[in-house]
C-alpha cells in the first residue's frame, strides 16, 4: 500500500513548523502530514 501525500486534490502549503510543503488545510483547520512533524492547528 502505499499513501501519496501529492495527491492532486489537496491544498498542501508550507508547515510553519517543519517547513515542508506537507501543511493540508481542511474546514479551517491545518494538519501536517509530516510524520515527524505531526503539526495541526484549528483556527476559526
Ligand atoms: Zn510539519
């Protein structure tokens, strides 16, 4: 199996916290993909 975190699909920006391009944003709320990160944050 493998998981491609490139998909087309998703918003992926910088992570402010690991600073790879692996920061998805969904409903207002930031996650990284980043296993070594594993940065999120909601802002509303
Ligand atoms: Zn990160």
């Amino acid at each position: 199996m493998t998981e491609d975190i490139m998909a087309e699909n998703m918003q992926l920006v910088q992570c402010p916290s690991c600073s790879q391009n692996t920061l998805k944003m969904d409903n207002g709320c930031h996650s990284c993909l980043n296993e070594e990160c594993g940065f999120s944050k909601c802002d509303v």
